[in-house]
C-alpha cells in the first residue's frame, strides 16, 4: 500500500482495518477485573483449606466450632471490597496518564487512545515518546533507544525505511511513520515470555510472606495427619474428639488475615495518595518508599517548574549577527524540548539557507548542530562538550544561576559525530528555569525525614549548585564529564551535586548507591532520566514528562506537583510500619500454634484447643486490632528486614505462650485438673500473653490506643465469663481463679525475661 503523509487513512479505511482485526487492541489491562478480584480474593490457598477443615467439622455436628469460618468470609469481603475501590481509583486516574497518539486521518492530525491505532495509519513521534506500534519511517531522522527490549543503551539512528520497535523511545529527533504492526503482532508482545527486559518490583515483604506461605502448605498437612492420629490414639478412636483439637490446631496454624490484611493496607494506601493525584502504578513500590534513604532529584521539571525563558544573549563579537544565525538554526532544528520552545519563542525561526545535515538535540551528545549550504556547520549545546578549555575560561564571568548554552560555528561539514577542530564561538545563551515556590520547605522536610538529596543533573555544576544552594541544599559538587565508571564508588557518597550526566551515568550512580546498600528513589520526567528511573528501588515521574519516563515509573505525579512527595513518602512509611505490627500479632499465633502442634503430634496428650476458643482469641488480639492499627499514621524511617522486624515484636510473645501451654498441660492432669479446666487455662493464658504484646504495641499510647485496648479487653472478659458454654470454657471457682493469677504472674515475668533476651540477642532496643 502507499501512504500518504498529506491525506493518512480515510474513515472508510479505518473501519475496514477495526472489522478485520487489524487495530492496536490492548492486550493486557492496566488492573484486574472484578471478577478477576472476587475469584483471587475468594479462592487463596488458605481459604481452600480453612473450608475444607470446615467440612470435616461440620461431619461431626459440633457446628459452633465452625464459627472461624466467619473470620475468613469477613476478612476476605473486607479485602476484596477495598482492592476493588483502589482499582476503580487507579483507572479513573490512569485515564489522566494514558498517553495518545498523535495520528493523521482524512488530512487532519488528531490524537486518538492507543488501542483506536490501526495498521497502516500515519503516526508522528518526538522526542521523549514511546513508540507504541512497530512503525516504519516515512519522513524524518531520529535517535531511538531500544533499552527497554534488548538492553542496550546506544541511541540508533533511524532514518526513511527503517523499522522503528515497539517498546523503545526517542532520545532525539522527530518523525513521521506508518504503522505496521498492531496488538499481538507488535514485537514486543513477541518476545514478551523471552528476552524483553522489564522492571521487577524488590518487594521483601512479599518474599518473606511467600516464603512463610510455602513452609506453612509443605507442613500443615503431614503434621495434621500426624496429629490426628496421636489424638486418635488419645480418645480410643474417638472421631469428633479427634477431628475438633486437630482442626483448631491447623486453624491456629494458618495466618488466614495476614494476606489479605496486607493487600487491603496497601489499597487503602492507594486511595489516601490518589487524593493527592499520586497514580500508584506498582502495589508493592509502596514497601520501597518506606524504606528510601536517598533521593536523586533531575532538577529540571522537579526542582523548577520546567518552562524555561531567555534572559539574555553573550556574544562574542556581534549580537545581531549572534541572533540571525540563532534564527537560522532553530528553523531546522526539529527538538521540541523546553529550552528549543525558548528559543524560538525569543528570537523566531528564519529559512535562508537549505539543510544538508541536521543532528537533534541528544542528552547523551549534549548538544544540536545543523549544516548549511555554503555556510558550515553550527553547534548548540553544552559549553564543557562543544568548547576549548580558553573559551571556557569566559563562563567564569558569567552568572552561576543561569544555565548557559554555547553556539559555535565550524566552516567544515559534520562527518559522524565527531566534532571538528576548527569550531569558533560565536556566543553565549543565558536561560533562566523558575523554582517552584515549595521546593525550599519541601527538600526541608525530606532532611528533616532523614533522608538525603543528590542533585543529578545533565546541566552544568555551577547551575545546579546555585540552584540546589536557593532551595536550602548545600554539598561538594562534581563535573561529570571526566569521571570514569570505576571511581563512581569514590564519589557517589561523598558529592551532593553530579553536573553534566549523561543517561548512562545517571543510571550507573543510582546502581552504586543501591550497592551501597541505600534505599534510592529517583524523580523525573525527561528521556535522559529513563535509565535511572528503571534502575531506581522507587521511580517516581511527572505527569507532564516523557511518555518513556511516565511508563517506566512506578509512581506518576498526575499534577507534576513536587509538593506531593511528603505525602507519598508518609504514606509509604505508615503502610509499611503498620503492616510489620499488625503482621505480628498474625505470626504470634502461627508460630505457638506450629510449634505446638509438633508437640502434641509426638507426646501422648490431648490437644488443649478447640477451634472456637482460636476464633475467640483471634478476634480480640489479632482481628480487630490489626486493622484498626494498620490505620494508624507513622512517618519515622523504616529500617531492617521485613521479617526480622516482624520477628523482633512476636517471636518473644509466642514463645512464651507456647512455654506456657505446654506446662499447663503436662503439670494439669498431676494437679487433678479437667480437661475442660486445662483447656481453660490455656485459653486464658494465650490471651493474656496477646493482650501483654498489645499492650507493648500500642505504647506511647493516645486516646485511640486507650479506647481500643479498654474495648478489647472488657470484651473478651465478658465473652470469657459470660459466654463459657458457648466457648467450651469451664466456670472460674476460687481454685482455677488462682491458677490465673500465678499464670498472670509469671506470664509477665517470662514476657518480660523473653524480650529482653532478645534484645540483647541482636543488641537492639525496642
């Protein structure tokens, strides 16, 4: 077919393509159904089996036993209802971020959604944009980068003819192409199960709750076979008596809310941030904000509001002359970058002379040039690329806060890249970026947070420090034009300011600092910012950046408002703080209840629990505090392991619970005790030992904290003593009433003793 870059597609040719299947239908959705959320929420591993010990308990006709049931439907509505509301949330705003295409139908450019492209339409790409569809170039020349499907990070040039991927983006340049694939025949859809390259979220948190998950299904069904039998043995192969004490020991064993108590945290965190039009594109990069030490600002667009103005012009000899030849250039000049706009907004465009040779702008060259017919070459781009070291030697006199271009001059073609020696200056271009007015008090509050700022900028030192000196940001600065790859661990640490960085550079100190063992978010909305956003534990993009940076980010500002960022670094402390909490009073049972479910297995006594005294305990020690505190708000720094942390608060808790339960029910039969009275005792000092950890959690306490330890405890005493023959709990005489308080005693004591060797174990305090 022959394309026409004047007339595109007809309407009619259009449709005809949308009825044969040739449009660009998306192939995946941006969130999942909702019937894809009721199904994961609905049918988890733990759900499975919770309904399957339920069925064993309904078998026997002790239906009050199948009272945990009501935990798991409660706990997975909750969790289903609140993914289902951040989902609604992350659509509605992903609409604001969904990038366009720039297309050409019936003699007119209009923007259409991605999935409206179909094959053969003529479609425009510049600078900065992703290329969406395999295309083939029909007018123009560009640089593309190709990073995101094969890993190289060498800019090709494409010219008429070439075919340009899907998946990459302009670092420079602009052309027009026809499209040629669409949907599933893309080439990134191809090699979507191979070699594509994508960003992989680190999250530690789900590692460590997988891993818990695994050992959890590999144990739970050959020790409840075990235990089963060993109760068997115990009561004459009594059934019911056997199947109730095994099922409420597997019940105990199984974190049933910890899952979906975490997803439901971090849904919320998703709505709380989509208040301050913060679109969440990655769940789990929340877990990464919690933990970022040091952030790596691109100043242009984060820093300043990105929309820069000519201050004034130096030249060296002429400044009308300066100006024409200014003019000149821009005419063929085809970047539309923010300082391009400036430029011809100040001086205009005039075409005198035709172009033999034009190279956009290039974040990695740092400079445009542009030859004319019997006029040479003329250059415009940084001064530390383009001049000789005397004529840098004509910066020092000029203001620091400006960012300053040179635009030189070569009688000479350019062959390549590789400039020419005879380059003369001809002047100097001073342009100015406004600082937003709430940078100052915002990069105050991330120093106050603990968390440290590096400037990485591609321009030069001089402007940056200015710059990151006016917003309260004071540091060594370095050129980076010299520096090698292999003195980057020298210097990563101890500069502030990194001037004149290329994409690959930029990208290479993110790595070092992450070996480093720092916690690296990064903020950007340009092409040259994509490599370091890629690499970066949390990425964060302006919404009026670069359809490159935008999709490669986890975190987009939809306003580009740098003020949100505080919002966005509490909001991932908080989460992640509170999941840790909450996460402990979960393992607290799994662990006692493992560990005694391998005892009782091995030695000849009956399993003390049944499965409706595990839904009383859990309910006030585990359900209804875990949620209400995971809302609570917490800014400080996170530090240390997922699972270290979460052990830290319930290992010492359910080891003395579980030392408790094993001596109640060893010295119980030698002190003539019931089975019912054991029980009892167990029951009361799980609690007790639980309300101990609460208690210890909620410290420094506040009125909230006050009223919820008070609610928890009144009620389950109540429940206790008012409701014993519901919960198979013996009637508390003068004798059992003393057992509680020696119980009471010297479970404050081990409590106590426990956490303190702890402590000391990893010579940490609380």
């Amino acid at each position: 077919m022959k394309h026409s870059l004047e007339k595109g597609l007809t309407k009619k040719e259009v449709l005809n393509r949308i009825q044969n299947h040739q449009s660009n239908e998306e192939q995946v959705e941006a969130t999942k159904t909702i019937p894809r959320i009721i199904f994961d929420n609905t049918f988890t591993l733990f759900n499975i089996l919770n309904f399957v010990l339920a069925f064993f308990v309904f078998l026997t006709g002790s239906y009050k036993n199948l009272l945990f049931l009501g935990v798991v439907i409660c706990n997975t509505c909750i969790s289903t209802f609140q993914e289902i509301r951040s989902k609604k949330v992350v659509d509605k705003l992903s609409l604001l971020a969904t990038s366009k295409a720039t297309v050409k139908r019936d003699g007119e450019k209009k923007e259409i959604s991605l999935s409206e492209i179909v094959v053969d339409d003529i479609i425009y790409y510049e600078l900065g944009n992703q290329v969406v569809v395999d295309s083939v170039v029909l007018d123009g020349d560009c640089e593309v980068n190709e990073a995101f499907i094969t890993g190289e990070t060498e800019p090709i040039h494409k010219i008429k003819g070439d075919l340009i991927l899907s998946g990459s983006f302009l670092v420079s340049g602009s052309c027009t192409c026809y499209v040629k694939h669409v949907g599933s025949e893309n080439y990134t859809s191809k090699i979507s199960k191979g070699a594509r390259i994508i960003k992989k979220t680190d999250s530690e948190m789900m590692k460590s709750l997988k891993q818990l998950i695994k050992i959890i299904s590999i144990c739970i069904i050959p020790l409840g076979l075990l235990l089963f039998y060993r109760q068997l043995q115990i009561t004459n192969f009594d059934y019911k008596e056997s199947v109730i004490p095994t099922v409420a020991a597997l019940i105990g064993m199984i974190p049933e809310g910890l899952i979906l108590l975490t997803s439901t945290v971090l849904a919320v965190s998703i709505v709380r941030l989509s208040k301050y039009k913060v679109l969440v594109q990655d769940l789990y990069c929340i877990e990464a904000l919690a933990h970022v030490d040091t952030l790596c600002l691109d100043k242009t667009g984060t820093i300043t509001e990105g929309s820069m103005e000519v201050e004034k012009i130096v030249p060296k000899k002429s400044s009308k002359e300066m100006k024409e030849y200014l003019q000149m250039f821009l005419h063929h000049v085809p970047s539309k970058n923010a300082t391009y706009e400036a430029l011809k907004k100040e001086f205009g465009t005039k075409k005198e002379y035709e172009a033999e040779t034009v190279y956009p702008f290039s974040s990695d060259r740092k400079w445009s040039a542009v030859t004319l017919k019997e006029k040479g070459t003329y250059f415009l781009g940084a001064p530390e690329r383009l001049l000789k070291k005397e004529d840098l030697k004509e910066l020092e006199s000029i203001e620091t806060h400006y960012r300053v271009l040179a635009f030189c001059h070569s009688k000479k073609k350019l062959e390549g890249k590789m400039l020419p020696k005879d380059m003369e200056l001809i002047g100097f271009v001073l342009l100015s970026d406004k600082i937003r007015p709430t940078a100052k008090a915002t990069l105050a509050f991330f120093k106050k947070q603990g968390v440290e700022i590096k400037f990485i900028s591609g321009d030069s030192v001089s402007t940056v420090t200015s710059i990151a000196e006016t917003v309260g940001i004071k540091g060594k600065g370095i050129d980076m034009t010299d520096v090698k790859k292999k003195d980057l661990e020298k210097i990563v640490e101890e500069y502030t300011i990194f001037g004149r960085v290329d994409p690959e550079s930029k990208r290479d100190l993110i790595l070092e600092l992450k070996k480093k063992g720092h916690k690296v978010a990064m903020t950007g909305d340009g092409v040259n910012d994509v490599l370091a956003l890629k690499e970066a534990d949390c990425s964060i993009a302006m919404n009026s950046g670069t359809d490159a940076a935008r999709n490669v980010s986890e975190l987009v500002l939809l306003d580009s408002n740098f003020d949100a960022l505080p919002k966005v670094l509490e909001e991932g402390r908080r989460t992640i703080h509170n999941i840790e909490r909450s996460a402990a009073f979960f393992l607290v049972k799994t662990i006692y209840a493992s560990i005694l479910a391998v005892f009782f297995a091995i030695f000849p006594y009956p399993y003390p629990f049944l499965p409706i005294q595990m839904s009383l305990t859990s309910m006030f020690t585990i359900g209804i505090p875990s949620f209400i505190l995971a809302l609570e708000p917490n800014k400080t720094i996170v530090k240390g392991s997922f699972l270290k942390n979460v052990l830290k608060r319930s290992l010492p808790t359910a080891l003395a619970i579980t030392f408790h339960i094993i001596l109640i029910s060893i010295i119980g039969p030698k002190l003539y005790l019931t089975d019912i009275e054991i029980s009892t005792l167990c029951v009361f000092s799980a609690a007790y030992l639980a309300f101990l950890l609460l208690f210890r959690t909620c410290v420094p306490f506040n009125l909230l904290k006050k009223l919820l330890c008070g609610f928890l405890v009144i009620g389950y005493i109540l429940a206790f003593v008012f409701l014993k023959e519901f919960y198979s709990l013996s009637p508390i005489d003068l004798s059992l009433f003393l057992w509680m308080f020696v119980i009471s005693f010297l479970g404050l004591l081990l409590f106590q003793l426990n956490y303190k060797i702890y402590e000391l174990f990893f010579n940490e305090k609380r």
